[in-house]
C-alpha cells in the first residue's frame, strides 16, 4: 500500500501536515468537514505538497519530521517541489 505525506495551505494561510494512502479521497474529507478537527474552522483547504513514503511508519516518521519545521522551511519545502 502506497503512503503519502501531505500538507495542505488553509484558508487562513495556515499549513496543515497529514499523512493518507489516497491523497485526493482525503483532499475531500478535509473541504467536507469530515477531516482534521484543525482544519474544519479554516475551509477550504488546498493541496500544496505530497511525498510518497515506503511505508505507514515513514510516513508518520516524516510527518513529525515536517512538523517540526518552522513555517518558513514548510513553505521552501513546497516552493521546492
């Protein structure tokens, strides 16, 4: 099963990081309110950033790894892509 890591640019220009093995299925949760319980008050959300991951461990590894980026490196992360 293919993971991926994903952030998502929010209608306040906060950046939300996640992890999915179906980017555009939870690209949709999220605008549905049906996703993070962060990103329900800033709707709608857009996709920005994917990266593939061997495996769901990771991809959990490298999401703690993103969030722990200031924002400024989270944006030169997606301009760089």
């Amino acid at each position: 099963m293919n993971w991926f890591v994903y952030i998502l640019s929010c209608r306040d220009g906060s950046l939300y990081t996640g992890i999915t093995t179906d980017c555009v299925r939870r690209l949709a949760q999220h605008n549905a309110g049906n996703g993070a319980k962060y990103t329900r008050a800033k709707l709608p959300v857009q996709l920005v950033y994917q990266e593939r991951a061997e495996n769901r461990s990771q991809a959990t590894k490298r999401e703690m790894a993103i969030k722990k980026l200031t924002r400024q490196q989270k944006q030169r992360l997606v301009a760089g892509h």
